[in-house]
C-alpha cells in the first residue's frame, strides 16, 4: 500500500484536486512512461500514450476506490487500456528505425546516452515478444522494483506463480535476446 | 511433474539470488546465475527510461490546462442542466396550460373533469403549476380569470348533474381564486369577466336547489366586492364567517363553514392527515395580518405538489377526492378498488417535478464518461 502522503493526495484527487492530481503526475510520470515504453518500444509513442494515461486517469479518478493495491497499480490498469486501444488502431511504429530516437552522437555523452538507449530499447523490444503475464512480471519487478508478495497481490495471483513467471519471463527474454543477436550477427 | 519439481526448484533459486543481490554468499546455478545477471541490466537499463524533459513540462502544462478546462466545462454542463430541466418544466407546463386552455375533449381528459373526477386532482395540479409559472403579473391575471371562469363552468355543470353539494366546494373554490386576484395588474379585463361573472352567478342562482345556494350568494358577494361594490347580505345559513372565508385566511380547511363540510364530515380524519402530509399550514395568522396569511396559504396551495392534489382541495374536496379512498358502499376494501390505482398513476404522471428530475436523472455520468473514454479496469485485474 502506499505510505500516507500519497494516500493523502490521491483523496484529494477523487474529490477532484487538481493541485493534488498534479503532484501524483509528478511521482508517477516515470513509471508510467516506462510501462508503456516496453510495450510501444517507441519513446515518441510511450510519451503521447503517457500523457493520454494521464488524462483519462483524471476524467476517471472519482471512480478510483482503494482495494488494497498500490495506487499506481491503477495507473498500470489505464495504461494498458491506453497501449490496447492504441494498438488496436494499428499505428505501431518501429523505434530505432523511424527517427523518433534519433540522437545527436556528435558529443561523447550523446554517443553514451545513445548507446544506453540501444540496450534499452533492445531489451524493450525483447520484452515485447513476451506473453502479456510475462511482460507484467519483469516490468513490475525489474522496472518498478516491486516484491514478489505485491505483485502477487496486484496481479491476483499466489507468489508461487509470480515465481514460476518471473523465471519463465527471464528465459524467454534471454532466449529472445539470443535470437535478436543472431539476427544482427546475420 | 518432474519437470514442474524442477523448474519450482529453479524459480526458488532464481527468487533466492535476486534476493542476494549477486552478492555471491549463494551458489547459483549456471543458468539461474545467467537469469540474475540478466534481471540486473533490465534494472539498470530502467533508470534510463525516462520521458525527456521537454515532455514532462510540456505534458504537465497540457494536464493543468485539461483539468482547469474540464472543471470549467463540468460547471457548465451543471449548469445547463438545470437550465435544460428548467425549460423542460416550462414547456411541460405549457402544454398542460395548453390542454387546459383549450379545453377540448381533444385536449386531454383532464380539462373537462369535474370534482369527484378520477382525473381532477391531474386538472387541478395543471393549473397550479401553469399559475406558478406564469412569466409575468399580466398572464397570471389571465391564468387566474380563466381558472376563476372555469370554476363556474364546472359548478353549473355540476349544479346540471345534481350534485349540489360538490357544486357548493367548486363555487367556493371560484371564492379562493378571485381572492388571489390582488391589485390585478391590468384592472380593466378583470372588471370585465367579473361582470360576465356576476351575470353567470346570478343566473346560476336563479335554477340552483336550495343547497346550492348559499354558496353561490357567497360568490357573488365575493365578485361584487371585487368589482368593488357592496355586496349582498348574507343569506341565512350562509353567515358572515363564511362570507369571510371565501376572502379571507381560514383557520382550517376542513374546519370551515362550506357546505362540503358537512358531506366532509366523515373523512375530515383523513382530509386532515392529507393535509398534514402536504404540509398544510392552515390558516395561522402571520404578523401581517388575514390577508398575508390568505395570500401565503394561497401560495402555499398552489404549489405543485408531489402527488399532484392540491392540499387544500385535498382536505377541502374530501368528498371528491376522499371518495376513492372512502369505504365502498358494498364494504369492499377501498384499495381493492379499481379506480383507486388509477388516481394515483395519474398523479404521478402529472407530477412535474418527478418528471423533471427524472429528465435530469443521466446527469449522475459526466460529460467525459459518456464521451465514451476508456475506463480503467479494476486494479490488478484485465492485464495482458
């Protein structure tokens, strides 16, 4: 459950606290945006579906009631609500090939942060191939960082499973990181 | 299932040297150590994962200019609710007054119902509501002419019919209604129907039955007295106190000197608890006098109320209204009668104000939940 500050805000975001609303964009934006960058694997994507998140978070926190899960597994509800409506209209795009990340690599530090990206964006990529529940697990345990107890709790799941998935998730995304680089080897 | 032994072994171990950090205090098996190392670049690789910062400013500005808009648009959509309700009421009314203006056979059962009439509590809510809304002094001027014509209209029919004694409630009824007739806005039309009215009244009086007219002596007086001239003198049987309830406050309506009241006489208990749940205030007097009192208990009873029956006719008509509810003359159960429902479903349907706010029942859904935006699922539940 999240600690009392944000318990705080969110109440004051279901009475339609826009100040209060406003903070939870600033503590959330992150993870929000990384949740849907490993699902678009496009960072011009993540970020207008990110802010599309947002708003319908807004139009829809007066419906928001707390069932003993961290305030931001909602957020997570709408973002995929937002990334299957987006797919739905069919407007994927390719990340490192469209221009969207496109860095200048002029400067050493443009270079790095390019070469960061690639590994991220890879791992994105790999991330993508795996089934919903998989994708689920390693983004909420390895990109947000939550225990196994939590994630079991948000997915509804018992911890053996979340176990048994997490292991699952990490080879398939090995495996899918073996074929990706046998594809560029090619 | 030896498969599934191995690979809860693995997932354990796996949990176990996530845990450790790869602190290397725990020997991993190769391929388990793989995964850890694996688990490690994916959370190094999410710090990196981050919206610019462009965006985020951006995106935030966008958010409070969406939220300030949205709060603005939500005070407008209340308020045109109520302005929608508002005009639905008025156009509600204007066609009851319609029907009731007109007064057609075409133009609704109700307009040509008389007292003791299952429709007649509807004709008489119509014309509250219709005198409530009246936009202007002039037209409830006009509204309460027509009313106080229509009164007569009913009472000679009635008088036609043999049934003195609701013909005497009616007439008084045509009492009440000149009484709201104060410093009229426009003299001149008033004078004029109110010497149509006196010739009526007279001419009524002529062929009435002896029960009939005391009542209708009283009405003329009140017309007299309103075209501002001296009145008769009350006929025996119809003293002073009842010529002054027709102009003036009366204590209760069940207690006055009407000649309904004798036939009242049986159901006042229930006219009474009528009037008690209508919030009959009765004829108390106010500070400022019998004719504030009159002019607040007229207010008072013309307001639509939720069930459609005036209060006062409620507890003055009880010989109309009462009769539904009154035992049958063969002892059957008066719930068991089949009219009885009949009364109350009109009332409701004629009830603007249940009409109205079922009318403004959607709004509970915001404009953005019927623009059809997605709703988030439960927490935890619908994920990929």
């Amino acid at each position: 459950m999240d600690d009392r500050h944000i318990i705080a805000l969110v109440g004051r975001a279901v009475a339609r606290d826009q100040a209060a609303f406003a903070e939870l964009y600033d503590v959330y934006l992150d993870r929000i945006f990384r949740y849907i960058y490993y699902r678009t694997v496009n960072r011009q994507d993540a970020e207008d579906l990110t802010e599309q998140v947002f708003l319908q978070a807004w139009a829809a926190i007066e419906r928001f009631r707390w069932q003993g899960k961290p305030f931001v597994a909602w957020l997570y509800a709408v973002a995929h609500n937002v990334v299957i409506d987006w797919r739905r209209r069919g407007v994927t795009s390719e990340s490192l090939n469209d221009g969207d990340n496109l860095i200048d690599v002029e400067s050493a530090s443009a270079a790095q942060a390019m070469s960061q990206w690639i590994d991220a964006d890879l791992l994105a990529k790999a991330i993508k191939q795996l089934t919903p529940e998989q994708q689920e697990v390693i983004i909420l345990k390895f990109l947000d960082g939550f225990d196994t107890a939590t994630i079991a709790h948000m997915m509804d799941k018992r911890e053996g499973t979340v176990r048994a998935l997490q292991l699952r998730a990490l080879q398939s995304l090995r495996r899918e990181l073996e074929r990706q680089g046998e594809g560029l080897a090619a | 299932m030896n498969r599934l032994h191995k690979e809860s072994g693995l997932a354990e171990a796996l949990e176990q040297g996530l845990a450790e950090g790869g602190s290397g205090s725990v020997v991993l098996d190769r391929d388990v150590a793989d995964l850890v190392r694996l688990a490690r670049m994916l959370e190094d690789t999410a710090t990196l994962v981050v919206p610019s910062d462009e965006f985020r400013a951006r995106s935030r500005q966008r958010l409070l200019m969406h939220m300030a808009r949205s709060g603005r648009q939500r005070h407008s959509l209340r308020t045109s609710i109520a302005e929608r309700a508002r005009g639905w009421v008025i156009r509600f009314s204007a066609a009851l007054a319609a029907l009731s203006i007109a007064g057609g056979a075409a133009a609704g059962a109700s307009a040509s119902a008389l007292p003791g009439d299952l429709l007649y509590p509807l004709k008489q809510v119509t014309e509250a509501t219709v005198l409530q809304l009246a936009p202007s002094d002039s037209a409830r001027q006009d509204l309460l002419l027509h009313q106080a014509d229509t009164r007569l209209d009913e009472t000679a029919r009635l008088l036609q019919q043999g049934r003195d004694t609701e013909a005497g409630v009616t007439v008084a009824r045509y009492d009440d209604t000149l009484a709201a007739l104060t410093a009229p806005a426009n003299p001149e039309p008033v004078q004029s129907q109110l010497g149509s009215n006196e010739a009526r009244l007279n001419e009524l009086q002529e062929s009435a039955p002896p029960p009939a007219r005391p009542g209708l002596e009283r009405a003329l007086a009140v017309t007299k007295r309103s075209l501002n001239r001296p009145g008769p003198t009350p006929p025996p049987g119809a003293d002073a106190v009842a010529v002054q309830t027709a102009v003036a406050p009366k204590p209760e309506p069940h207690q006055s000197q009407r000649p309904s009241d004798v036939a009242d006489a049986q159901p006042a208990a229930v006219g009474a608890s009528v009037a008690a749940k209508f919030g009959e205030r009765g004829g108390a007097a106010t500070p400022e006098g019998p004719a504030a009192s009159h002019r607040e208990d007229l207010q008072h009873r013309l307001q639509p109320t939720p069930v459609g029956i005036e209060p006062d006719t409620a507890a003055a008509e009880g010989s109309s209204i009462e009769s539904d509810a009154s035992p049958a003359p063969d002892g059957s159960d008066p719930a068991a009668r089949a009219d009885a429902p009949v009364v109350r479903a009109t009332e409701s349907a004629a009830n603007p104000r249940a009409n109205a706010h079922a009318d403004t029942a959607q709004p509970g859904r915001t404009a953005t939940e019927r623009s059809g935006a997605p709703r988030p699922a439960p927490a935890g539940r619908g994920r990929p």
